[in-house]
C-alpha cells in the first residue's frame, strides 16, 4: 500500500510541478477522512489539483461551480414531478459523488455555502424531508479566492471547522514554471492519467490510519499544543477538540505515507500549519506578529515531550 501511495504522489507532481509538499498534505488529508480547502489566487493550480487527485484515485467526480446566484437545490438536488407515476421523483444533485470540488466556495451566499454542512459532516444530505446517503468514500475539495477580492463571502467559522486542513499553492519555482512553459497543456496530461489505486485500497488506507500508533507522549503533545492556543493572550480563539482530532488524524496519515505505523511528533509539527490556518487567528490587540503565522508562533511555544 505504501508503494501505492508513493507513486501517486509522484503521478500527481507530474502534473502540479513543484508542489510535492502542498501534494502530500493533499493526501494525507483524504486519507484522514477529511475534506480540503484550498486557498491563493486564481490561476496556480487549485482547481488543477483537484482534479488531478480524482484521476489518481479513481473515484468519481463532480465539480460544482460557486456562484453567487447558486441555490442549495443545484447543489443537493430537486424534486420534479413525474407525469406517468403521477408522483415526484428526486433527481440528485452532483453532491451525490465522491469527490466534488466546490470551485471557488466563497463566491456563493452563505444560504448556499450552508448546503455542504450536513454533507460534509454526516456524510448526507437532508432534502424535501427524506435523509440520502452519500457515495463512500466522500471528499469536499473547495477553493476560495482571497477574502480582499471583489465578490467573496467569508466562510462562517463553522463552515471552515468542517475541512481538515486548508493549504496555499503559491506561485512555481523558476524550474517548474519553465517546465510548466514549454510542456503539454495540464489538461491533456490528465486526461491520460491512470488511477493508481482502487476504491477498495483507498477505504483499506483510510482504515490503517486510524490504526497507527500513537504514544501516550505524543498524546501529551497536543493536548498542549490545544491548551497552549487556548490559554495565550497571542490569540482571538482556541483549537476546538475537532481541531485536535483533526491535528491527530493528519498526523496518523502523514506517518502512513511515510512508511511507519507509529506517529511522532514531527508528523505533527508538518501537519499542523494545514490543521490551524483556518481555526487559529492572531488577537486584534497583539502588533508585530504580520511577519509569523499562528501555527509556527505555537510551534515554537510548546516544547516536544
């Protein structure tokens, strides 16, 4: 399995060049069992990516276009009805697959961006008053544009809670952006991607993560970690208990891509600037702090076991 995962990291640095970091947090990510949130710019590759993470794992895709006028039945689906039954029929929405990338979240109401909350969450969506299951495995891969351009919505706190990490691509190395230049077009090489794994492996991966080890030292890890963010002054507000589960998990799946069956607290530390992005915020009374992010301020505060 650990072969497998090797060479679909490598299968998608094909493609996505120079971004084997950002790559990796991906999968470790999905195979956590959590949802992913990717911010920057229009144009590095977010949209790329997602699509490039389908290919490579097989699974059926749907992408789901963010728009202000966007209504919570395009996204979860509608009732018509149906002259020769003379009754309704359901007709789902593209929710109903297994990896939907929700293409610029932030671009939508938050009327609309509330659709994905039960989804996300409970793996289903409540509509017309009938609860459907969704598709396993089931990933929310959503992009969002930065909140100081013209046209966003910022997600609600407890919209960002639900993805497991959020991650930034950045502009291309010199090297990558050469290669990027004078290669095929992305989307012609994606076309001939094959999946490097099948639905079976992925759910098996999903399942060995929660089976790595972790010592009751790294336990202690990040309980202060959480309870460092919680008690400073440094910041607006604390990591949830859902942020150190998350916190966990990545770090439980970042090890398996490593090659251990056990977790250790570097798997944590790489993890952590995804988990935290989104839930960790600098306090409005604390100055100075512009050129450090709130994940390495609580790296260097809290010391290893």
């Amino acid at each position: 399995m650990h072969t497998a995962i090797d060479h679909a990291v490598s299968q998608a640095g094909q493609i996505i060049l120079g971004k084997e970091r950002q790559i990796r947090l991906a999968f470790a990510c999905l195979l956590a069992h959590g949802h992913l949130l990717i911010e920057d710019i229009p144009g590095v590759g977010k949209t790329t990516l997602a699509h490039v993470l389908a290919q490579t794992l097989g699974l059926d895709f749907r992408r789901i276009q963010f728009t202000s006028d966007l209504l919570p039945a395009d996204i979860l689906g509608v009732s018509v009805y149906d002259r020769e039954s003379a009754a309704f029929k359901f007709h789902p929405g593209p929710i109903f697959a297994q990896l939907i990338l929700a293409d610029e979240v932030n671009r939508a109401t938050p009327k609309t961006q509330s659709a994905l909350l039960e989804a996300m969450e409970e793996h289903q969506v409540t509509a017309e008053g009938e609860t459907r299951m969704l598709p396993e495995p089931f990933f929310v891969i959503a992009t969002q544009n930065p909140m100081h351009q013209i046209g966003t919505f910022p997600l609600p706190e407890s919209q960002l809670d639900r993805f497991l990490m959020r991650i930034e691509l950045g502009y291309p190395d010199t090297r990558s952006e050469r290669a990027l230049l004078q290669g095929e077009d992305r989307r012609s090489l994606i076309a001939q991607l094959n999946p490097c794994m099948e639905i079976g492996q992925l759910v098996a991966l999903q399942q060995s993560v929660r089976a790595v080890h972790s010592a009751p030292a790294l336990l202690d890890y990040i309980q202060s970690l959480l309870e460092f963010s919680r008690q400073s002054p440094l910041f607006d507000c604390g990591l949830s208990p859902r942020a150190g589960l998350a916190l966990l998990h990545a770090a439980q799946a970042w090890a398996l891509m490593e090659g251990r069956d056990y977790a250790q607290p570097e798997d944590v530390q790489v993890v952590l600037p995804g988990v935290a992005s989104h839930r960790l915020r600098f306090a409005r009374s604390e100055s100075g702090m512009e050129r450090t992010s709130p994940a390495a301020c609580l790296l260097d505060a809290v010391d290893i076991p």
